[in-house]
C-alpha cells in the first residue's frame, strides 16, 4: 500500500482517517514527536504528510524525499514553510470552510464576556464582594457600544452578521474588503478611527508578516476607549508582553483569548491567572461536527490530489 503519515491526531483520540484512505489503497501511520525532524528517518516512503500545529520546515522537507503532498488540520499555515513546499513543487491543503459557525459562536461568546468581565463579576462573591460593580468599568449595553472587527474573511464575516442584530455600531478595518453588502450598522474604515472608537476588538485577520505585533504598544496607545480585546485567530497578532502592560495600566480593560504567541503556553504563564484575561486552549474551532467535517474534508482532499482530481484549497503557487 501506499503510505501518508499523520502527525498531531492524538487530540482526536481514534484513527478516524483509515476509513477513507485504506479503501483507496493508503496506508496511514499515525505519530506524536515534540520534534518532527526525529521522525523523518521512519516515514521517507511517506507520500502524503498531513499535520496539526507541527513544524514543516525546509529542512525536514530535505528528509522526506518521497512526499507529494502535505495537509494541515485546519485554517492557518503559518507553521509550514510555503516557499520551501513550492519550490519542491509540493501542494499545501488547508481546510478553511470546517469551523466558520464554531469560531465565530466562540468569538461571539468572548464578545460578551468580555464586555460584561464575567471572570471578574464571578470571582468577586468568592472574595465577599456583593453586589458590587466598581471593579467590573466599563461595561457598556451592547447596543450602545462600537464593534471593531478586524478581517473580514469567512468567520470575521459571520461574526458581524451574528452581532449586527444586537443593535451595535460595527466598524471594520480589512485593507482587502472590496464591495462587500454590510448591515445598516456596519461600515468600513480606516484603522487609526478603529482604535480610537472600538470599545471592543474582535480580531479574525491571517498571520502575515504585515499583521504579526498589529496589536502592541504602539497600538494600545493610541486606543481612548478602555476596549477590550478579542482574539481567536492567530496569538502572534498581539504582542503579549505589551498587552499584559497595557491591561495592568488599564488602558485594555479585559483580553479574551483562544490564542497565544507560543502554544501550549507555559502553566505559569501570566495571562492565564490575570484577572483581567479569559484564556481558552485554541478550543474555537471544535465541536463534534465541525472534528468530522475537518477529517474527513482534508483525506478527501488529500486522495483527491494524489489521484489527480481537483482540489479547492491549494494555498500555495508554484
């Protein structure tokens, strides 16, 4: 049989790819490894490669010499090295239609949490504290408040047409939006005015050299509003250390995430104990159906390049 090696499936907990590649002539190994480069001597023959958050780097594309295609167990591709891929003239699939509905729900969910600090407003009976509202400012009726959504792709759409009927200024900063129809209450601009009227950030933009630290120092302090911010796309767009600052300084009133700069964070990682941070385990994506549609779209997608058919999500040119 014809070999694919999977790597990062053990958050799945069964081998639930066998049942479409095995039919079709494919034989999957299924590997855990910190170091993907430790692995390479064991799956050379491997024809297909597919990933989770694993490093694809150009030195371990030296080492799989047989590999004619590599998939990716979700949206981004940060962690593959694109430019090395193409030169070997090696596709890369993505699955960026799975979890729209999960994520936005996810971000939506954070929207207002953020907005009522309902860490904060829970721990305050624990301490004893009553009733009382002080140190949950500012907390704004979602109809009152401005929306700021940054990217505006498939989730950062769905998220606008989830908050719109909440009555909610939105606006959007996307450079890349181009004759989109918006609600009545949705409307682009440019991003000094974003950061000067949100009063709270949902971010949903790619990882690009252009958006890794968009928001960091120099951002924050150019915010007037106490904002709070949400991020569920990649963690590298916010720069931590600054984001920390600017929560103790309370220029950010609360930060939602479901993403970090390096995952898994260290456990002693300070946002993970702030009481001004809600921390999820970049878990927005998941739900029973979204897992299913995530396999079982990337194995099809992967047999169908490999038995040249077309396939709708080569991020890649070469």
């Amino acid at each position: 049989m014809r070999k694919l090696a999977i790597w990062g499936a053990g958050i799945f907990g069964d081998r639930r790819e066998r049942e479409l590649f095995e039919p079709a002539g494919y034989h999957a190994d299924y590997y855990e490894c910190d170091d993907p480069l430790e692995l390479a001597a064991s799956m050379t023959d491997a024809e297909g490669l597919i990933v989770n958050l694993e490093q694809v780097s150009d030195e371990l594309l030296d080492l799989l010499p047989g590999l004619k295609v590599i998939g990716r167990y979700g949206v981004g591709v940060d962690n593959i090295d694109l430019e090395a891929a193409s030169r070997r003239r090696i596709p890369v699939i993505n699955v960026p239609d799975y979890c729209v509905d999960e994520v936005a729900e996810h971000a939506v969910s954070f929207i207002f949490a953020a907005n009522r600090k309902l860490p904060i407003a829970a721990s305050l009976p624990r301490q004893g504290d009553w009733g009382k509202v002080q140190a949950l400012k500012p907390i704004r009726a979602i109809k009152e408040m401005t929306l700021g959504v940054v990217g505006t792709g498939r989730i950062g759409m769905k998220v606008i047409e989830m908050m719109a009927p909440f009555g909610c200024k939105i606006l959007i900063y996307d450079p890349y939006l181009a004759h989109a129809q918006l609600p009545m209450n949705a409307e682009t601009t440019g991003f000094d005015r974003l950061l000067a009227q949100s009063d709270i950030f949902t971010i949903h933009c790619p990882l690009t050299e252009q958006t890794r630290r968009m928001f960091r120092a120099e951002t924050f302090a150019r915010m007037r509003k106490q904002p709070a911010i949400v991020n569920v796309s990649r963690g590298p767009i916010v720069d931590e250390r600054d984001l920390l600052a600017a929560l103790d300084e309370g220029i950010v009133s609360f930060a939602a995430l479901d993403v970090m700069e390096t995952e898994p964070p260290g456990r002693d990682h300070p946002l993970l104990n702030h009481p001004k941070a809600l921390v999820t385990g970049h878990a927005a994506w998941y739900s029973e159906q979204s897992e299913n549609r995530l396999r079982d779209l990337l194995a099809v997608r992967m047999l169908d390049y490999l038995e040249g058919r077309p396939v709708p999500s080569i991020v890649n040119k070469f």
